[in-house]
C-alpha cells in the first residue's frame, strides 16, 4: 500500500484528512528533528487507518514536506 502524504510538523492539532487528489495531509505536533514527526506520522496514520503502522517506511523526500509512504505487509 502507498500514501501520499504533505506532512505539517509542528501543528497545534494531530490530524489525517484526505484531500481531493488521493493523497493526505498529516499535521503532527512533534518536531521535525531526529525523525520524531515521521514516527508521529506513522502512529497517526495507523490509527486512521486501523491498521499496523509501525513498519512503515519513509521514501521520497524523506525529509521534506512531501512523502510518500510504503507499509510493508
């Protein structure tokens, strides 16, 4: 499975909203250094979807607002 997902670290709320094109727009409160948004994101991502995240794994401009999000079954 793939996600495209514009990542907002830092945000006043934690949330996960689907956009028109497909993709997602994930707002973490964590900061973006030492991985701490992208481990947000993952947890955030597997509550919406009610699934097992934690083996996700980051690709594409890992360190950008853009990702895109591979979950390795």
């Amino acid at each position: 499975m793939r996600i495209q997902v514009k990542a907002h670290a830092r945000s006043r709320r934690e949330s996960v909203v689907k956009q028109a094109d497909g993709s997602f727009k994930v707002d973490v409160k964590a900061p973006p250094s030492d991985g701490e948004a992208n481990a947000a994101i993952c947890k955030l991502l597997a509550e919406y979807f009610h699934d097992f995240f934690s083996l996700c794994e980051m690709s594409f401009c890992e360190y950008g607002w853009h990702k895109k999000i591979i979950k390795r079954s």
